[in-house]
C-alpha cells in the first residue's frame, strides 16, 4: 500500500497525525505491507534562514496576537500532542526555514533513510527545542543514521535535490493540497490534518481493498489460559 505524506518538520500537526498513521498501521494490520512517501510543503517559506524569531514570537507577529493568547493556542496543541505519547516544548522552539532540511532528506531517501531522518527532525525540533536553520544539528542527525557527513555537508552548501522539492509543490498544486498534513492512500483516498486514530484505521482498510493486500493477523493476550495436546493451562 501506497501513502504519500505531505508534511513540513516544523508542523506541530503533521508530527501528530504521523503518530496516528503508524499506530493505525500497527492496530489495522498492516505493518510491513506499507510504503510512505515524505512530500515536501513548507509551512514558513519566508520564515529567516538565519536569527530566525522563537516560535512565540513569530507566532505572535504572524497572527497579530498577545503572548499570552500564542501561549493559549499552543496550550491546546501540547493537550493534543499528549494524546499521541508526544511532549512539546514549546518555551525551546524556534521558527526555521526548512528549505536545507527538506532537500537533505530527499538525499537520505536514496539510502532509504528518510523515515528516520524526519523521525529525528521532528523529534528534535519538537521535544528538545533544536533549530532546524542549524546546519550543525542537520549534520549530526545524518552522522546517527550511519550516512557520509562529508557528502551531506556538500548538499547543505548547494542547491541538490530543489528539483525534487519543486515536483512535491507542483504534486501538491495538483492535488489541491493546501495545508497539511495531508495523507495521500493509493492515490485515492485522501485525509487532511491530524484525524482522530479510527479514521486512519477506516482508510488503511479501504486503501488495502484497492490495494488488494489483508491485514496480518495481531495477537493480543499473554495466551497463557489454553488447552493443547490434552492439556489445559491455567
């Protein structure tokens, strides 16, 4: 089964419904018959590449709003969070320019990391407050998946990989995409935002009737009350 992820690392929704869609994968039975597909869509493109404001800030510049009303919003955002076993630290984050960390991970999925890598971004960005402008943190997340730091340096200082951002955008354009996140399934279903668990799970199952694909069977229990070979165990 096919879905594509349109998402952005500084999304504190697209971390969330990439929660939901790997616990619906492992609850609906579908673990190891799916592929994801990360597509580019940048939440903050005119966002500083550098000196970039924290996240309260540009939040309260970009909305006209208090402080204490930014602080109020991301109040909800954190409760939601929770819900999906992640902790924001939003006091730690700061706004970024992901243009360098979104053509670094079309570079990791040749290697068939880039699952890992925005596993690592967003983790980072999310809970531990890293900036995602710093090209010095980029680095060190691909030196932990075991990649040529050397190379990825090269492709930080360049323009590498901004075709493929530019096919994600026209991709995006087509679809209609115009935020996210947005799961794409076998090019027929589609979900916006971060949904509730049940509506991945219904649309996993549709998506695998086109696919032609069953989900596994899951065991649950400690299977410890059974009979077997004229023996019951209690």
């Amino acid at each position: 089964m096919k879905i594509e992820v349109f998402s952005d690392f500084t999304c504190p929704f697209c971390y969330i419904g990439k929660r939901e869609l790997e616990r619906a994968i492992d609850m609906a039975g579908y673990s190891g018959q799916v592929e994801i597909e990360y597509k580019t869509y940048q939440i903050g493109p005119h966002t500083p590449k550098k000196d970039a404001p924290t996240l309260y800030d540009g939040m309260a510049a970009k909305f006209d709003s208090t402080l204490k009303e930014v602080k109020e919003i991301t109040k909800g955002i954190a409760i939601r969070a929770e819900e999906v076993g992640l902790r924001y630290n939003f006091e730690d984050m700061k706004t970024a320019h992901t243009e360098k960390a979104h053509r670094l991970a079309k570079w990791t999925k040749q290697f068939g990391e880039e699952s890992v890598y925005t596993e690592e971004l967003m983790s980072g960005y999310f809970t531990e407050g890293k900036d995602l402008n710093d090209d010095g943190f980029l680095l060190k997340v691909i030196e932990n998946l075991g990649l040529d730091v050397g190379i990825a340096k090269d492709v930080l200082a360049s323009n590498d990989f901004s075709e493929a951002l530019d096919r994600d955008r026209y991709d995006a354009q087509q679809l209609g995409v115009q935020s996210v996140p947005f799961f794409v399934f076998e090019n027929r279903y589609g979900i916006k935002g971060a949904e509730p668990n049940e509506v991945f799970v219904r649309t996993l199952h549709q998506a695998a009737e086109v696919a032609g694909i069953q989900p596994v069977l899951k065991m649950v229990g400690d299977g410890e009350a059974i009979c077997a070979d004229g023996e019951c165990k209690l």
